[in-house]
DNA sequence: CTCAAAAAGGAAAACGTTTTCCTTAGTAGC
DNA sequence: GCTACTAAGGAAAACGTTTTCCTTTTTGAG
C-alpha cells in the first residue's frame, strides 16, 4: 500500500482518455492508433507501432467498448442464460465460463431464466439490443425468440440441455453412457433392488441419463419396475428426492441401489432416511454432477462427476468455432468407500 | 408450441431495427421517438405518443445500448466483482442481484476476482472502459485502482465487507451484533467450553463477526481463551473448518460450543468430527449464512441467517440513491431442534 | 388584439471507435 | 528510367443513440 500522495507516477488517466488522445500525443492519426491496436499489418512502421504503443501505456489507454460495438455492429459481450443459478452445479459453470471468456477478451453477462420461456425471451432480445456477439444457453427451454435466434444463425452455444429445435453448438458430457456406467456399477455390486430418481425430462441431459441407465440395466437383463421410479418436473431438486424415495419405499421397501439424476435429489433422498432413521449405508446411492463439495457434505454420495471446471474453455471454443461441433468432455464415475 | 408456419403474425424484426426505421413508420424525426422512448415531457403530443408506441411494438424496437452508451457516457452494464462465486453464498447474491438489476432495466456483467487485487483491477478498469454505470463489490479487496474508483466518487456499492478505504455505500447485516447474540445464545444453552473459528479478518465481515463474538462473551462475563480459537487466511473455508477443529480440540479437547463465521467453514468441522466418530450431537455449532440447503444437507446446523434474497433490492436502492447510505438488513438466529 | 410563454417537433451535432478510401513515398523488376 | 506494387498513414464516413438548438404553432393573460 503506498501512500495516496506519492501516485504521481502514471496515475494521471483519471478518467476517460479515448484514442484521440493517445493519438495526439503519439503524433500520428486515430486511425493509426485504431490500426495499432488490433495490430492490423503493413499499416504501421514498427517505430510508429513502439511509439503509440508507448503513448497507450502512459495514458492507461483502453478502447471504449460502446464505441467499438457500434461501429462493428457487435459489442464484446458474451450472454450466459442460466435456468437457474441457485444450484451449485450452474453456478460452477457460470464461474468456469467467466474466467474463460475473460481471458479470451470478453465479458460475461449473466442471466437467471428461471427455466421460464416469458423471461428467457426477454433475456435473449435485451442481449440482441446490447450487441451480444455469443450467447450461451445454461439449460435451455423452448420458446419463440429462441427458435427465431436459431433460424437466424446466430451464434449459440448449448450447455448440458441440447437445443430445443435440433441442431446448434453443444457443449456436455455424455450422459447416456454416463447412466449406463451407472447401472453397470450398481448391478455389479450386487445391488438386486434398484431404483431411479430424476427431474423434469424436458432437459435432454436428464432424459438421456434415464434412457442410459434403463438401457444400461436391460443389457444386463435387469428388469426395473414402475413402482421403482420417480419423475418430477418440479424445479426444486432437493424436493424431488425427498418424496421420491418416500414414494418409492411406500410401494415396495426400501430400495438397495439408487440412481438419482442430480446429486440434489441425492442429498434430498438422504434427508429423508435420516429422518426415518433407515440404514442408510444399507442403500448405494449414486448422484449425478459431483459438486466439489461433495468429499465434505456427502461423502456418503458416489457420482457421476461432470468436469464443470473445464467447461469454460470448451464453451470458448465452441463459440469460437466456425462449424457446429459437439464437445463431448470426459465424465467419471466416483465411487466413496464407506 | 405454435407450429414453426403460421408465425407471421409480428416476427418480421428479425435482426437490427433502428430508431430510424420507427420514426419512418411512425412519420416523425429520430428525435421524437427517442424523446417517446425516454418520456421526455411536453415534446410530443398524446396523438404523436401513440403513434411512435404502435410502431414500436409493431417493429419490435428496442434501442441499442451501444449508441445510448456512447451519446451518455454511460451504459446500463452493473458490474459486480465477486470476491468468489463457487462460494454458495456469493451465488445467492448474485442471483437476487441480477434479478433486482434487471427489473430495473440494468444488465449484470458478473466478475469473478478471485479475491485478487491484480485481477480486480483489471476488472475495474475494464469496467470503466465498457462505461458501465454501477459497481458492486461482493467482498472488496484493497487495490490501487479501486482507491482511485473511491477518490473518483464512481457508483461504488460495498456488499458484506466493507470498503477498505472508508466510507463508501454499503449493504450488509450487522455482523457484530449477530457475533454477540451467537455468544449469548450458547452461554444460555449452557455451553462451558466454548471455541471459535473463523477466516480471514482482512475481511470485514468476519471481523466484525468475531469481534462481536468476543464482546458479548465479554459482556457476560466469559473467557475465550486462545488455544480456543482458530482463524486462517485460507480461502477454502471446509479446509479451515477441518483444519481448525482438529486444532482446537487436539489443545484442550472437544468443544461443546462452537461459532464458525461461514456455513462452509462449520460443514469442515462436522466432516472431521465424523471421521473421528465423535459424539457430534453432543456440541451445539452455529454457522454464519444459512445456505437454503441447510434444512437439507445440514439439519445438525444452527446458523446466523443472512437474507441473501433481499439483498438484490437493496444494492440496487443503494445504487439509486444519490447519498451514501448504508443500508443494514435484519439476520436472525435459526435454531435447529435435535 | 397583443405579447409572452409553453407545446410540439425537426435538423444536426456529438459520443469513440473501425474501416474505407485516398495519397505519398519507396522498391523491385524490366 | 519506367511501371507496378507495397508500405505507411491520414481524412472522413459510418454505426445508433441523445440532446442542443432552433422554428413554428398554440395557449393564456392582459
């Protein structure tokens, strides 16, 4: 910390010093300065190029985004629509992706849609009138100024929750080999009373966990009954647990294995055996995300692990990229010793 | 879902509608319609009105935040520089903050700083370049430019810790008042061998938190003695909560009270407490936040409740208002029964 | 009826960039 | 000594707003 009086070294910028200014004390024209900037070739003698370059670092010179996004027609803002931010697994995205962005140059935007079309619309038209020059879609749901996005080529990229309308940029992991694997672990470990938790199906990532894992289990010739599982579309996940496996037990005992889409309905599930005072450990309960917190607040929980930390630079490079690619990232399977 | 055909309804937009093309429609200047869009008064009559709003609606007008930036010198970007957003606690904040932000007509651009000066500044001075108009700062950490954002009277807004330079608009709850009711509630309880452990005091928050701990101790006449209490800089505060724990109780035994200033830090001393198959029940632990999960992932838990969800509205009244007032939430105390 | 003030609205400047034209001076090939 | 071509760089237009002037018409007070 150095003391407030002896900052006159280069603290003199204050304020807005805009490319005339550089330009000025350089001595050349804006244009150079413009030129120099996005390091356009064989516009500048490398003299000219050391002496602007000198002039933007005494000035603290740094181009104003308005300026630049409305001559380009596209800012350097970046929009991640969130269906829902509260849950961890959004949130660790969200943080991933924001680093990424910035050191790529952007910035992050950051939307909550609470899985709502009305506000998802709204959300998607505001960044049109902000210049967005990306958006990133955090789960998302169907709607019109969505689709009308779609059609218009616009630079989308969809995460964990594949477009609604087909097609399009895709960032996640597999998830119906990730449901398969999970049956697989379940059945061999001897689990002979298996059941299945999972959310609202809208979101392909759920429904192709579900299809994984009933695929899964009949490649091993494992019947899984009705009265087995439960499906909810209610948005609170740690609800969907609780009287899932309330459900579940009541019509057919406790299960021995279970596969719950999110490690939510995991933790839910658990709160509702602990207050029936149930063998828990009796039961093999895998999630799916794996939060870092897991190892602290659930070590009782295997997981599906989603490597959400790397989704930022994957989203970066989907975004980047020219053609419409899939990025399939790596899963893994935790299982916890008890 | 409408079938994809029979949209030909209003989708014609498609792209970029300038003010231009609505002050055709409408037959009036750009500047009428501009002077309609902001509700300027006495320039335009109830006929004129109209008209501009019809063919507003009809287009699907909505002006570009680049060209209103650039004229005004400043955007409607909010920028809020989170000291760390894995940390559920940042996460609920943020969400209430871009909900509030947005209804009233700002867009959030979230910054993760990982608790670093250096980025930090890189962020605050980004933000200066993007114009944006607001800044919120979710655990400030002291940097050269942020003395210069103060000293410059920008749209600061200090959230939970306060500004290290002084003064400044702030949003938060009384930390030391909550630190000293914790202290009286386990002395009520009939806790005798008390302890405490806490973060990094360089954070306000926390230092008022234990300060306030230590002064209602005082006031009732209670010693804390120091191999009784554990704090570190550590950003990870399960690691703190592990760590500390083992500490304490290595130096005088288990504890049958126990004050951690953050939820996390709490789910690390109950993590240990388990691997050593202690008698967990038999401590009373009072975590700070109250995460919603808690109910869930951590019925064992009481916690000083901080209303995450009324902070959105209160850093944007803060925003708002032209004096520098603090703005102090109510906590409560949530106890939860065995 | 006169005059001032208010209402209504248009033309054009300004904001800070990028980029399209230009112009000039070298330079390589003949 | 030409002719092309390239390097180097400036002037000015353009992007979409808001806002300052300015003009014309209407209103109200005397």
């Amino acid at each position: 910390m150095n003391k407030p009086d002896e900052h006159a070294d280069q603290e003199a910028p204050q304020h807005t010093v805009s490319i005339a200014a550089v330009a000025k004390r350089a001595g050349v024209s804006i244009a150079t300065v413009s030129r120099v900037m996005n390091s356009v070739s064989n516009k500048a003698s490398q003299e000219t190029i050391d002496r602007v370059r000198r002039a933007v670092l005494e000035l603290g010179y740094r181009p104003v985004g308005a300026g630049r996004a409305l001559r380009q027609g596209k800012s350097r803002l970046v929009a991640v629509l969130a269906s829902n931010m509260l849950n961890p697994s959004m949130a660790a995205i969200a943080a991933a992706t924001e680093t990424a962005l910035r050191s790529a140059g952007y910035v992050m935007v950051l939307c909550d849609t609470h899985d709502d079309p009305k506000l998802q619309d709204e959300y998607l038209l505001e960044m049109r009138a902000q210049y967005a020059c990306g958006l990133v879609l955090l789960g998302a749901v169907a709607s019109d100024v969505l689709r009308d996005c779609v059609s218009a080529g616009e630079s989308l990229v969809f995460v964990n929750r594949r477009n609604p309308y087909g097609g399009g940029r895709f960032v996640g992991v597999n998830n119906a080999a990730a449901g398969a694997e999970v049956a697989t672990w379940l059945v061999q470990k001897g689990c002979s009373n298996l059941a299945l938790i999972h959310g609202s199906v809208a979101s392909s990532a759920t429904a192709d966990r579900v299809a994984g894992f009933r695929a899964g289990l009949a490649a091993l010739g494992v019947e899984l009954v009705n009265n087995r599982v439960f499906g909810s579309n209610v948005l609170d996940h740690l609800q969907i647990g609780y009287e899932g496996i309330a459900r579940i037990t009541g019509s057919g005992g406790l299960p021995d294995g279970l596969f719950c889409t999110s490690d939510l309905i995991a933790y839910g599930v658990r709160r509702w055996l602990e207050e029936q005072r149930a063998e828990v450990n009796a039961i093999e309960i895998v999630g799916f995300d794996d939060s870092p917190m897991n190892p602290w607040i659930a070590p009782w929980l295997h997981a599906v692990q989603v490597p959400y930390s790397k989704y930022g630079n994957a989203i970066v490079r989907a975004l980047a990229s020219k053609d419409e690619q899939s990025i399939i990232l790596e899963h893994g399977l935790v299982i916890r010793p008890r």
